[in-house]
C-alpha cells in the first residue's frame, strides 16, 4: 500500500506539568515538597504519534492546537520531533487542556486535568476522505476522551477508514466526560485493533477475565483485541489466535504513557508486517522501556533502543 503516511494519529494534546516524589497523602498537607518538576507534552494522541515517529513510521499528527501560551508552548515541543505537523490545526479559540501529573513514590501517577475549550476538539469534519486515504493506517487516542467524536462521531469516521483500506487502531482512556460504558457500542463494528488497558476494558464490559473481556469486544464487531495488563505485560485474542506475553522485569521510575507507548511499539510492528506475537513481545518491551524515565515520551530513542532493551532485560515468565 503506497500512501503519504505510515499512520496518522487522531485526538487530544495536553501539556502535562510533571511533579515526582509525591506521597499518598500529599493532598491531606498544606505543602509537600517534590523531587523533580518539568513542562512537556502529553495525551495519548501525542505520546503515540511521537513513540511511532522516533521508532521510524512515517507519523503524521491530527491534533487542534490553540495560539495561547500553552499552544505556542506545545507546537514548539513537536517541532523538535521527528513528526509531520501538516495535518495539525492551529486554532485562535482554542483553549489547550492541561494536567498536573503526580509521580507517587511508587512510580504509580495521579492526573489533575483541566478541560480545554471545545475549539481543541476534533470534530469528524475535521477528519477528511483525503486524510484517511493517505495513510495506512489510523490511531484514535483515545475513546471516551474526544468529546467532539466520541460515539457517533468516530464511528463515522472509522467505518470511512475502513472502505479506504485504512487500518483502524484504537484505544481507551478514563470516561472523563461520564457519557456511559456503552457510548462506544457503535464504533466497535469499525475497529480492526483495540488496545485498551485492563481498567479501561473492564469498564466498558463489565467483565474483569481477559477472555471474556476480549470475547465482549469480538462479538460487537472487534476484528483483533490487546489487552495490556500494565506489569504483568498483554493478552491477545482474536477469531484464530489467543495468547499471553510477559513483561519485562523493570523497577518503574513513572508509568505515566506507558499504555501509549505499548501502542505504537505494536502498530509499528504491523506497519513493518511482524507476526502477532512479534508486535505484542516488542509493545511490552516499549512499553516497559518507557518506564524507567520521567515522562510520557522520554525514555525511547529508536527502534534500535528498545531491540536493545529487549536483549538485555530478562522477562517475567508468569504462570498462567
């Protein structure tokens, strides 16, 4: 399939302000102090779209940017990535979404988000034929956080997509807009992968077993389902194939876009015509990778990387 783009990532952006060294309690004290602090760019659109690029797919970003502080501040984080911007609209009214990202002593993360305006929201008008022909293939980062799209909306522009040969990749997040776990009900005909976490599918299901979360998905019209199990690595089911991949034995610094990263290690391997398997053991490894540094996109460099992480960092191997 010859095409402008590799893969073309659909959703938020959101500068993330990134505090580490918290304790659990800290909300119950006047003042805790913190160990590290910096500025960057987050949301799932954004951390996929820069792990796809710096692992070699030719990434092009569908995101709306405002002309505010935060805007200027985060189109001047992208232009130093190896990424393709002409697909980013730059918007006077839009206000940008932030979040305070708290990096507990665990490793673990909290986000205090605040909304952007709806005029950094996509909207399905947004996401042309023309787009969706030139690519081959798609990612929506994520469902249940594009207000602008989610349920009807994205349905649409997935159901196009896919009538263009377009594959189609999509992921979860918290439902932070309380739109209800069968919002997306209608998307799932249109969905060729779906890489939610555990949490994520759970709610949408209402199961909490792997198989059942995944047979959820394929009998609404899924074609393939990853389940990331965070520590514990994923599960993959689709009509023809089942199975687990172990993590890598890490100690985590910040979890913070490690689910990201895990998707576009695995839509890297598809676009590179890796078996199955090949894509979830190389997801897990990009995935743990980003682990072991602050921030959402600050651990991967290359492919090369994380071939030599996965050399060097011995697996789990649980029993299951």
């Amino acid at each position: 399939m010859n095409r402008k783009f590799d893969v073309v990532c659909i959703g938020c952006i959101v500068q993330d302000i990134i505090i580490t060294g918290i304790a659990l309690d800290a909300l119950n004290r006047d003042t805790t102090v913190g160990n590290d602090a910096f500025v960057t760019s987050g949301g799932d659109a954004n951390n996929e779209s820069i792990t796809l690029a710096r692992l070699g797919s030719k990434t092009a970003l569908l995101v709306k940017i405002g002309y505010d502080s935060i805007g200027n501040s985060l189109y001047s984080i992208l232009e130093n990535e190896p990424l393709d911007l002409s697909l980013v609209i730059r918007d006077e009214k839009a206000e940008m979404m932030m979040a305070v990202v708290v990096i507990k002593t665990d490793g673990e993360r909290s986000f205090l988000v605040k909304q952007g305006s709806s005029a950094c929201q996509l909207v399905p008008e947004d996401i042309t034929d023309e787009i969706l022909k030139s690519t081959r293939a798609i990612t929506v980062g994520s469902l249940f956080c594009l207000p602008g799209l989610d349920g009807a909306g994205i349905a649409g522009v997935l159901k196009r997509a896919q009538s263009f040969g377009t594959l189609t990749i999509c992921d979860m997040t918290y439902d932070i807009n309380n739109i209800g776990p069968d919002a997306m009900l209608c998307a799932y005909p249109y969905i060729d992968y779906m890489v939610p976490s555990m949490e994520e599918a759970t709610y949408a299901t209402g199961e909490t077993d792997p198989d059942k979360i995944a047979d959820f998905f394929l009998s609404r019209g899924v074609k393939n389902v990853v389940l990331k199990l965070g520590g514990d690595g994923c599960f993959f089911k689709n009509a023809s194939e089942r199975f687990f991949t172990d993590a890598y034995e890490i100690t985590p610094v910040d979890t913070t876009g490690c689910g990201d990263n895990f998707l576009g290690g695995f839509t890297h391997g598809l676009l590179k015509g890796w078996s199955l398997r090949e894509c979830a053991d190389f997801a897990c490894a990009t995935g743990s990778l980003n682990a072991t540094a602050i921030g959402a996109h600050h651990a991967l460099r290359d492919e090369a990387h994380v071939r030599a992480f996965m050399e060097e960092t011995p697996r789990k191997h649980l029993d299951r």
